[in-house]
C-alpha cells in the first residue's frame, strides 16, 4: 500500500523530476536524483533498523504546485483564507504560473532522519500534515533573546557541534509529536527541528499572513544579516 501510494506520487510528480535530497549525517544537499530514483532507495530500505549502516536521506523541498499531484493536495481552508499568495497575489500573474511555488510540499522521509533547528524562510508559517509515520518537533518560541541566541548559533564556528536546544531556557523548549492524520500548523518565527523515528511521508505548505507581520519581518532581517535565505 505504501509502495503502490509513492509510486503514484512518482508517477504525478514524474519520474524523472530531479530533486534535491538533505544527507541526513552531514545536513548537506544532494542533487543528482530523480524522485523515481530515491523512491526506489527509499523502499528498498524500507524495513531496515533505523541503526542500519546504508545512508539516509530526507526529501523536504519538492513542490508539487505545478504538477498533476496538485489536485489532490489542499492547505487547511484557514490558511487558504489569510495565505497571501491566495488573496493579494495578482490574478493575471497567477494565472501565468509567475507566483512564489511553497504552498505545497511533499516530504518523504526515511527513518532516523535529523532537520537541525531553523526558521522557515521569510518567516513564513508553515502547515504540517503527516500521511504515514510519525514526526517529532523540538520547538523553541521567537523570543528576542531566543531569536539573539539563534543569530549568534548561526554565525558560530562551532554550530555543527552545539545542539542549538542546549543554550535556551529548558523550559521554553518543547517537544510535539505529530501522528498520522494530524495537522500542525508552525507560526512565524519559532526556531524547530525536526526528528523522523520512522519512515514517513508528509505534506505541507509555507504561506505569509497579515496577522504576523512584524515577526516576518523580523525573520526576514535575521537572514540578510546571516546571509541565510
């Protein structure tokens, strides 16, 4: 079933579609797949202990907006009514294909992969809907002395050896787990990561809002101090 239901993903998608794929032990993008290419990994490994020594990757940037898969995939109707893209967004652009595509993603994850802690670009919000596995989120509150300390952890030297979770109060960091057929939406600013015990597949969406747009704002000049984008 879960085969036959990647299978059909690959085949809306294309099979050919090249992606970008997250090596899970470094963090460091791999291009040079297509999708048919790592859902064939993907099942391959599909039963083996997450101790396994064969490498993990995780698929977390594949926008299907423009792809026959679109049909099937829609944010909550919530966020459809503030997403600015839906509401502000010239009709005479949309229609044309010339908007930003992070509305909808789907994430296909193997078990054990690791997304270290980050703020959606732009400080965009986010929806979050898991089809099958599980997912774990370690989330911290955008704070100013959070969003201080998380500038600071990027500009690091010794970032990849600081769990970012580690320099923040204890009590303001939680932990979420988000099971099949649960909906999590992820507001502006929050510092996450993301944990996969078990392989899983997700779908989901980044969109922008009047109601958070100091925090966007304030998101978006972290970044162009940090150069992160």
């Amino acid at each position: 079933e879960i085969n036959d239901c990647l299978q059909f993903i690959s085949n809306a998608v294309g099979n050919d579609t090249k992606i970008t794929l997250i090596n899970v032990l470094c963090q460091s993008e791999v291009n040079g797949w297509t999708i048919s290419d790592y859902i064939n990994y993907y099942m391959s490994n599909f039963n083996n202990n997450v101790n396994s020594n064969y490498k993990k990757y995780n698929l977390i940037s594949l926008e299907i907006s423009l792809t026959s898969l679109t049909k099937y995939i829609y944010p909550p109707k919530t966020i459809r009514c503030i997403d600015w893209i839906d509401q502000v967004w010239p009709i005479n652009r949309r229609s044309q294909c010339d908007y930003p595509r992070v509305q909808k993603y789907c994430l296909i994850s193997m078990a054990d992969s690791y997304t270290d802690f980050h703020i959606d670009f732009g400080g965009t919000s986010v929806w979050y809907h898991v089809v099958y596995g599980r997912k774990i989120f370690y989330m911290i509150p955008p704070t100013n002395n959070n969003l201080l300390l998380y500038e600071d952890w990027l500009c690091s030297s010794k970032q990849n050896q600081t769990f970012f979770g580690n320099l923040v109060n204890k009590d303001e960091l939680f932990q979420i787990e988000i099971l099949p057929g649960q909906t999590m939406i992820i507001p502006s600013g929050w510092i996450h990561a993301v944990y996969t015990p078990e392989n899983s597949l997700v779908f989901g969406g980044n969109f922008l809002h009047y109601y958070s747009i100091l925090k966007q704002l304030q998101v978006f000049i972290i970044e162009q101090r940090t150069n992160v984008a």
